[in-house]
C-alpha cells in the first residue's frame, strides 16, 4: 500500500526580496515581510510597473456595428 501525501506542504526557496533584499519568507513569498508585498502592491496599483503590450493588436481590432 502506498502513503498518502496529502499533508505535505512544499517550501518555496528562500530568495532575496525584491524590494529590500532580506531572505524571504514563506508566508509573504517572495517578499520578507508584509511591508514589502505592500509596497510592491502599491507600485503596480499606482502604475510605477508597466507590461509592454504590443500596439498592433489594437490597430487591427474592427468596431462591428
């Protein structure tokens, strides 16, 4: 008979925080803390990080009326 695994929780690596740095931890990953996922969070909603689209999609759209 094989053992269930269902309680087995895989870590994620321990990397520097993108923010400040510091070794990351588990709960916030890939941030150290609270305090930099909130920052990071505040960067995206304020528009400070941008993903490039590709502006020739919007040339080709057609309005169907």
């Amino acid at each position: 008979m094989q053992k269930k695994k269902d309680n087995i929780t895989t870590l994620k690596p321990v990397k520097p925080c993108p923010i400040c740095e510091k070794k990351s931890m588990q709960k916030f990953h890939p941030f150290c803390s609270n305090r930099c996922a909130n920052i990071d969070l505040n960067r995206w909603l304020s528009g400070a990080y941008v993903i490039a689209g590709d502006d020739k999609q919007d040339d080709n759209i057609e309005l169907e009326q």
